[in-house]
C-alpha cells in the first residue's frame, strides 16, 4: 500500500462552510494509501472488494429518507440515520435507537455487519488507534447503545447526493476518527477536500478512508447526477461525545417519564417548560 506523508501548508480555518472548489487542491488520490503524520499513521483510504458491499448497497438504495434540498441544482439530499442518539432537549429529549433502526431492522443489520470488516482494517493499519477508539466509547457510553461488541462507534448514517460545505466533525468524540464509505454510480464530481494539504480523495465507487474529521477541514466537491437513477451514497461511521450523558435504556425511560410529569404540572400552573427551566 502506497504511504502518503501528510503536510499542511496553509490554514483554511477561513473556508469553514464555503463550498470546496478546484483551486484548493493539486494532487487526488484514487489508489489505496496510508496517510502519515509525525512518522504516525493516521488514516488510510482504499477500495473495499465488492461481496463485502452486496448488503450495504442495498440498504443505501432501498432505506426510506427523509429529504431536503440543497441550493445547488436544486439536487435532492436524502439521510437515513441508524443507531444511537443522544437527547435533543424539547425534541426528543431522551436517549434512543433511531427510528429507522426499527422500522428498517434488516438495514441496520446490514450496517452495523459492515462494521466487522471496519474492525478489521482498524487492527490491520490503524491498531493504536483503533484500541483508543475503543476504550473511549466503552469506558463513557452505556453499553445498551452500541449496537455490537468491539465497534468504536454507535451510529452510522447513509447520506445520498450530500456536497457538504467545509466543516470539522464537532459534535463527535475528539481524538475518534471518522469513518466514510462511499457507494456511486453515474456521478461527476464528490471528491472530498482538504484543503490545508491541498489533496483530494477521488471518492471512486467501494472507496473507504478513515480519518481525524474532528481535527481536520474537510468538504465534498459539487456533484453532477449524469442520469436520473445517479447517486451519490456515503455511510457515515460515528458516535456522538453526548452518548457520554445517556442513562441505560431503563433509567433513560424513567427520566423521561419523571421529566414529562414536571412538564405537565408546570403547564397545570400556568408556566411555560420552555421559559421556565429544568434539571433532571
């Protein structure tokens, strides 16, 4: 496997949600290769064999989405989330699987299969990391919200025909890599940037990389359906750092039950849950 040395060159902290152009890179990459930082690997990026990917295609074609639209060409962006995730106060303020890990159990099977061959890749090019990974979600999220024993992650989301503006990955754990498959076909463009290195990752069809997306600028190229059946799929590996705050299952439903008593007394009184505040 071809080594890539990883140098920044420049800081780009001022692209932070700025659409990627051609102008921030020179190379792409489109073969397999680790990236080293300080004589350190700290992601790599090669082609997964296809008969590992028959179920997960599948489920990247097959899941109901739920669908926005961007501005750009008015392309339709669609997301399927799986797996755990955190309270959102005043939405869904309690920990949980996602909807559609229930309604669309054989998808999240499927998913969470495919973690299996992450694994491995992880002890192949990526042990320490992998180990670091792994202590941080068992040592701080309960174990009722990873969906499978020695996974460094408890949710995974598949996203079709997504040019995200530069961003950093900040609501996941700091110091846990993330994880991107990309599944394709009859599309132009959706490279994937970063720009203080000025390098691009092709994001061929079966493409996996793995990298520090909380550290690192990264966004993806505008994208170019050539028929009306293209797409443009990646599934997302990750855990949320507010997994740390979740109860077990029967604890978290207590607290809700205790915290839906206090808002509906509170309503009794006159006052508004929202204005008022609570902790439980």
């Amino acid at each position: 496997m071809k080594t890539i040395e990883l140098i920044k060159t420049k800081d780009c902290s001022h692209l932070i949600k700025k659409s990627p152009t051609k102008n921030d890179y020179n190379k792409v990459i489109n073969e397999d290769c680790i990236f080293i930082k300080n004589n350190k690997p700290v992601g790599i990026y090669l082609k997964i064999k296809n008969d590992k990917l028959v179920k997960i295609r599948n489920a990247c074609i097959n899941t109901k989405y739920v669908k926005t639209y961007r501005a750009y060409k008015a392309i339709p962006t669609q997301s399927s989330v799986f797996g755990s995730l955190p309270r959102v106060p005043l939405r869904n303020d309690y920990c949980r699987y996602s909807v559609q890990s229930k309604k669309e159990r054989n998808n999240y099977d499927s998913l969470f299969e495919f973690s299996i061959v992450l694994i491995e890749l992880y002890k192949q090019y990526l042990p320490e990391q992998y180990l670091h990974d792994l202590n941080i979600i068992k040592s701080t999220v309960n174990s009722d919200y990873i969906p499978k024993d020695n996974i460094p992650f408890t949710t995974a989301n598949i996203n079709v025909n997504h040019a995200i503006k530069y961003h950093r990955d900040t609501g996941n754990f700091k110091g846990n890599l993330s994880n991107v498959l990309i599944l394709k076909d009859g599309i132009i463009g959706g490279e994937l940037v970063f720009p203080e290195y000025e390098i691009a990752l092709s994001q061929e069809d079966s493409f996996l990389s793995i990298f520090d997306g909380q550290c690192e600028i990264h966004g993806v190229m505008p994208i170019f359906k050539i028929n009306e059946n293209s797409y443009r799929g990646s599934i997302v590996y990750y855990t949320l750092e507010n997994m740390k705050h979740c109860y077990p299952f029967k604890e978290e439903l207590k607290r809700i039950q205790n915290l839906s008593t206090i808002r509906a007394n509170k309503r009794s009184l006159g006052i508004n849950p929202r204005q008022a505040g609570y902790k439980l």
